[in-house]
C-alpha cells in the first residue's frame, strides 16, 4: 500500500496522494460500520460471507470457500 502512495506522490503530487489516502480512509470507515466493526482489530476478525457473483465466479473456479473464510478466523 506505501507503495502505491510513493507512486502518487513521485508521478503526481501530494495533493493527489493526501486523497488517495483520504478516499482509503472513508472505504475503511464504511466498510467497518457495514460489518459493525469499532477498530481495525474487530475488522480483521468479522466474518466473510460470499454470495452472488462473486461467490459463483470462486465456486467456479474451485475455490473452497469454507476454507478461505476459516483462514481469517484469528
């Protein structure tokens, strides 16, 4: 990810990185209150469910989707 952000601030600038970050940071809130996580940690460990066409395109390509989903569990 610091990658990314060093690639934003040497081809462009630092305004354009300071969004960059800005917009990762309001994806990480919405994504945190969507699964009613309060912090980072409660993150890591909230569940993964996959359905529609993403749960289809994995099932289709033999992805063990339990399997996946037991890995985050910490």
């Amino acid at each position: 990810m610091s990658g990314n952000i060093l690639r934003y601030i040497i081809e462009k600038d630092i305004e354009e990185a300071q969004r960059a970050l800005t917009n990762i940071i309001n994806d990480l809130k919405m994504v945190m209150l969507l699964t009613g996580s309060s912090d980072l940690k409660a993150l890591r460990n909230a569940p993964i469910y996959f359905t529609g066409e993403l749960r289809e395109f994995l099932l289709g390509r033999n992805y063990d989707i339990s399997k996946i989903s037991a890995v985050r569990k910490r």
